[in-house]
C-alpha cells in the first residue's frame, strides 16, 4: 500500500499546486508546458534515459505518443470544460471516468467483478458525486447564456479523454510495454506532450507571449510532482493488481486528500455534506482494498 499512498499524495500535490497559481498569477498553459519539460529532466535525472532512446517503430514509441497526445489535449479539454460548464462538471467528469477503465479492465483483460469490489466501485463513484457537488447549486447541468448544446461535448470529451488515458496506462502494464522502472517510457510520454505544448504555444494566439518568472517557477513545481504521480503510478500497476481496483481507489484517493488538502491550506468550506462524501470515500477505499 505504500506506492498507492506515494502515488495518491504526488497527484493530490498536483491538485493543491494548481489552487496557487492564481495566487501567483500564473499563466497556467505556459506552466504546464514547463511542467512536462521539468519531467522529462526528472526522468533523465532519476534514470538517465532520454526520450525516445528505444526504436521509434516499436510499441512502446506508440503508446507513449499516444499518451503524451491524451496528456495535453485532456487537458486543454478539462480547461475549456471547467470554462464553458463550470468545476464541478468538470472535476465531475473527469473523476466519473473510472468508469471507462473500471469497464475496460473487466471486460477486455477479463478481471472478477466480485461483489465486494462492485460494492466499493459504485460507493466510490457516489462519494465523488457528492464531494465535487456544489453545496449552493449542486449538480445543475446548465448551458451558459448564448451559447449552444454543442457545449455538451466538452464534459463528454473530457470523460472520455480521462478514461482513455488511464485505459492506456494499464494496457501498458498488462501486455508488458510499459512499467515504473522503464524511465525511457516515461520521459517519452511527457516529451510529447511538451512538443505538442509547445507547437500550440505558437499556434494558438491567447497562449503566446513570454512566459514570466512565477510561470517557470509554478511549471517546474508541477513538474517535479507530475513525474512522480506518473512514475508512483506505473510502479503501483507493476505489482499485479487488478486495474479494476487500483483506479478507484487511486481516483477516489486523490479527490479525498485533494479536497482535505483545500481545507486545511486554503481554508476551503467543509460543509456536512461533504464531509460525509469523504467519509464515503474512505469507506469505499476500505472495501475495495479487502478485494486485493
């Protein structure tokens, strides 16, 4: 359980991170650029492997362009959803997608839907309900004024993208292309997504500019915690777990310590509700775990 703890605590410090950086006026796509590229010196740090140091026509190469591809554009699609729909929806969809990989893992790799385990599933998707639901509005899906229905592709798009990239992750580890010590896999995966970051960096006009000094600073924060998630992560996946219970738990572990770290740091509202929803969360962690 220790690398599932290490690998809950480095995403929820990704979490918490993005909360400063409208305290330091960070432009957020000009440090999530840095942030890959801080990564990728991470992985070279920690395994001395640059990117792509394995043949280019292998498959390790494709699936880790197809991550880095999922990484940036999941992103870009959480942004324009929590913009367009609001954070709930989009903290919301983007928690939900366990979903995917729950539903990938037990019909594609064949993994036991046990009672126990369905039991912890479904208490793990309602505790997320209930902790991402605003207290005042709670789950309204509301279209903003002047707007179209088109706008409903955003939070699908951001579902779907989520699922996929944790569906990757674990298709990885189970046809053995991928694990936590092969540190090539995982600079190149970041890798892309710095490229990509970049290319948009100078394609799309709101993201040009020079990034500034708190902007650097806040990106390789990011990065140094965003390498460690994904490295905790695939080091999690390597001890033979069924996907169908590390995703739960380690999305449900996530939004639980996110939400205490909110409360704790930034003073973030505790009301009843979503305390009870935490509580759930825990509950849910519980019965999942008796499954391992």
């Amino acid at each position: 359980m220790v690398l599932m703890l290490l690998a809950i605590l480095t995403s929820a410090v990704l979490t918490l991170i993005f909360k400063f950086f409208g305290i330091w006026r960070v432009n957020t796509y000009h440090a999530i650029v840095v942030n890959y590229f801080t990564a990728v010196i991470c992985g070279i740090i920690v395994g001395g492997q640059l990117p792509y140091s394995f043949p280019l026509y292998s498959a390790k190469a494709g699936l880790a362009l197809l991550i880095g591809v999922f990484f940036i554009t999941g992103f870009n699609l959480l942004g324009q959803t929590v913009l367009k729909m609001g954070v709930t929806i989009g903290t919301l969809m983007q928690k939900m997608s366990v979903l995917i990989t729950v539903l990938y893992a037990i019909l594609w790799f064949g993994e036991a839907l046990t009672a126990l385990k369905s039991i912890g599933i479904i208490m793990a998707v309602f505790s997320i309900f209930i902790v991402v639901t605003n207290r005042d509005t709670g789950f309204q899906f509301k279209l903003p004024k002047n707007s179209s229905w088109k706008y409903l592709a955003l939070p699908a798009l951001t579902f779907l993208t989520s699922g996929i990239l944790d569906s990757l992750f674990l298709t990885g580890q189970k046809y053995g292309i991928s694990s936590g010590t092969d540190i090539g896999f995982i600079t190149s995966l970041f890798f892309t997504a710095g490229i990509l970051g970049v290319l948009g960096w100078f394609l799309i006009r709101e993201f040009n500019g020079i990034p500034q000094k708190a902007s650097v600073i806040a990106g390789m924060v990011l990065g140094i915690a965003n390498f460690f998630s994904i490295f905790f992560l695939l080091n999690l996946l390597d001890i033979g777990w069924d996907g169908s219970i590390v995703f739960p738990i380690f999305n449900v572990g996530v939004l639980l310590l996110s939400a205490l770290g909110g409360w704790l740091i930034f003073k973030e509202e505790m009301p009843f509700y979503r305390v009870l929803g935490i509580l759930l969360a825990a509950f849910s962690i519980y019965i999942m775990s008796l499954s391992i």
